[in-house]
C-alpha cells in the first residue's frame, strides 16, 4: 500500500514506506522529475483524485442495490483512491530524490491531505448500507490524528507516523470494502436495519476507523506528553 511523503522535511522525518523502494515508483518519480512536473501539482492532483472517489462514493449510494451503475461507481471509487495515494508517494519523492522541494511543499503536502481524508470518508458514509453519521465522525477523526502529528512537529519533535489507524490504513479498508461490495452479491453484504437506517459493510469498516483513529490519536498525544516533559520515547 503507498503512503504518503512530505517535501519540504529531513530524512527523519518521512514516513517509511516499503513502496519507496520499488523500481517502478523509482523509474515514475525519476520521469516526472526530468519532465519537471511539479510535486505541489501531484499533490493536487492527487487531492481531485480523492474528492472524485468521495463523490462517486456517495453517488453510489443512490443508484439501486448490487445494479451495474452503483458497482461501477464504487470501482472506480477504489481506483481513484489508491491513485491519491499513488500521488501522495510520488510528490515526495520527486521533490526529495528529484531534488525538487520548494518552500510551499509542507502546505501541500498537508492540506491537499486533509481534503482528500474528509472527501473519501463523508463519501463513504453515503454508501449502501453504510452510517453518514459513522463517515462524518471518522472525518473528524483522520483530521485529528493528522493535527497530533503536526502538533508534535510544531512543538519540534520529530514526526509521529503510529497508527494502527494512519492514511494508508484508513484508505486501504475503504478501497477493500469498496472492491468486495462491487463484487459480492446484495446479500451478502449484511444490509441489517438498525435505528431505522441501514447498516452494512461500509458501516462496519467507517465503525473499525473511528475506533482506530480513537487509539491512534491517544497513542501519538501519549507520546507528545511524554517527550515535552523530558522523555525521549519514540
């Protein structure tokens, strides 16, 4: 699964991403960088790939149960999700291996994220059987778990990537779940009426994501704590 990289920070501070190594994503970076494609620009575009997923997500959830259209959209949906990611992973490495960083990467690298956790999520919410209420609260809790990293780099300690619940993982339960509701039959999918409104797959993934982000964000605030009053954990 790809992850995310940061343009404008040391070594230290990238996530590490096993997809870094592989000489296809070496071969891309090193070809848009010699085209002289911007990072920011892969950011962004990465950014309209995610809000095209979150709006084929929630169309999704109009069209007829198990049709033709709503397995197409939640298809596409997948795809263009794990094409943010791709772009996510590329934006670094062309600025820091393609020795292409500017003084606006961090803002790009971030921002764009935000946008692209929320739109995903809020969109997901909409599905069949899934909980809008479930989608808007995992939205709240990506954002919050990102802003506990930041907040750690703004304190001036180095960047904290804990999950069990970082972006590549919230995104890698939203694409599966997405793949298997446009290949499963109807009722498989446990379309089971709770409080009035329906609750299936996507519901039980958007449930797993909040929980995650939940202990994710203690992890990382725990670690903070720790370090601003004297502790060198990591």
């Amino acid at each position: 699964m790809y992850g995310d990289e940061t343009t404008n920070m040391n070594t230290g501070d990238r996530r590490p991403i096993a997809a870094r190594r592989l000489r296809v994503f070496a071969a891309i970076a090193a070809a848009l960088a010699l085209a002289r494609v911007s990072p920011n620009l892969i950011s962004v575009l990465g950014m309209i790939a995610a809000v095209g997923a979150g709006v084929l997500l929630a169309l999704s959830g109009a069209q007829w149960p198990g049709s033709m259209a709503e397995r197409g959209m939640l298809l596409l949906a997948a795809a263009l999700i794990q094409l943010r990611l791709m772009a996510n992973l590329l934006d670094g490495m062309v600025a820091v291996e393609g020795g292409m960083r500017s003084a606006t990467g961090e803002l790009y690298n971030e921002a764009p994220d935000r946008v692209s956790d929320v739109a995903v999520l809020v969109g997901a919410g909409y599905v069949a059987g899934g909980s809008m209420e479930l989608g808007y609260i995992a939205a709240i809790g990506a954002v919050l778990v990102a802003y506990a990293r930041a907040l750690g780099k703004g304190t001036g300690h180095p960047a904290d990537f804990r999950g069990p619940m970082a972006k590549q993982k919230r995104m890698f339960i939203v694409t599966v779940v997405s793949v298997w509701m446009a290949a499963a039959p109807v009722e498989w999918r446990g379309d089971w009426n709770v409080m009035d409104e329906g609750r299936g797959a996507m519901a039980i993934a958007l449930a797993v994501i909040v929980l995650g982000c939940g202990v994710t964000f203690w992890r990382r605030v725990r670690l903070l704590a720790h370090r601003l009053r004297g502790g060198s954990g990591s």
